[in-house]
C-alpha cells in the first residue's frame, strides 16, 4: 500500500465494469456503508448495476495506485436542509486508507467537474461522525444547520444531523 496520494485517481465504473462490481459487493458486506452513507445496500450485481446506471448520480470509485479505497457520489438530496441547486454528497473510505486525506483529495478532482453541473455541494452527516466532519471542514464546506433525519427504512437509523454546504465555483 503506497503512502502518497499523489496517485490518486477517480474512476468512472464503466472503465473496468467487472472490477467494479466487485469492489461495491465488498463494500456491500462491511457493516458501517449503510450506517455512515446514503448508499444503497449492495446485494448483487444486478441492483448495483441500476444504481450505477441512474443518470442523476455522479458516482466515481476512488483508486490509489489503482487499488480501489473508496466510493463517492453526489446526488440529488435525500436528507432536508439542502439548499435548492445543490447536491448531497455520500462518500465511503476503506477502513486502512482513512484518515489519509483521501476523501478531500477525491472530492477536489470531482469538484472540478462537477462545477459545471450544480451550485455546490452538502454534505450531511451523524453529530458524532468527526471522519466526516473533519473532511467537509478541511474541504471548505462551512455548517449550515442541524436536522432531524428519519430512516425511511425499517431498523434503520434516525438522529441528528448537521448539514454543511460548499458554493462551487463555475
């Protein structure tokens, strides 16, 4: 495992569909992807494919090295709170690769392309989740409000959330 992000790159799915695939049934089995993101469970490759394939989200695998170490996506918001032109923003990081810049460093390059798409970017997260905030932070998010959030699934998790919002420039 490379100590340097300077071969940090994000990675459209298609480029390696298989590879792919298999990165987010990984992803799909660690316990805490469903807690700490928006995303989709990931049960089979069929349901990941249609996830994949919604024209409404901007989903890139994070590579170092060409390692897969993580997932982001921007999406049309999900939670409340977010101001009108914006997208909410999911990123997940595999565990040994975090706290090692990467999440800033993958939302820089796609904030470059994603400029020309929407206003600016919210990401919403547990109070507690300091990974998170610590990230938004360092990126230049600045907080905007706190908000109940409600699982809309059942067992799943609700609780208070604080949303944080970055202007893109264009």
């Amino acid at each position: 495992m490379s100590n340097s992000l300077a071969n940090l790159s994000l990675r459209h799915w298609s480029t390696d569909p298989e590879a792919s695939i298999d990165f987010l049934l990984r992803l799909g089995a660690l316990p805490d992807l469903a807690d700490l993101t928006h995303f989709e469970s990931f049960l089979n490759p069929k349901i990941i494919h249609q996830w994949l394939l919604n024209e409404n989200y901007y989903v890139r695998i994070i590579s170092v090295d060409s390692e897969f170490v993580g997932l982001l996506a921007a999406h049309p918001p999900i939670s409340s709170g977010i101001p009108d032109g914006f997208l909410e923003t999911s990123t997940y990081i595999v565990g040994e690769w975090r706290n090692r810049g990467v999440g800033v460093e993958a939302w820089s390059l796609a904030e470059r392309e994603l400029g020309n798409v929407c206003l600016g970017l919210a990401g919403v997260t547990w109070l507690e989740n300091t990974a998170s905030i610590r990230r938004l932070k360092r990126s230049g998010y600045q907080s905007l409000k706190v908000v109940w959030y409600e699982s809309q699934t059942e067992g799943g998790r609700s609780g208070w959330c604080e949303v944080w919002v970055k202007r893109l420039e264009r």
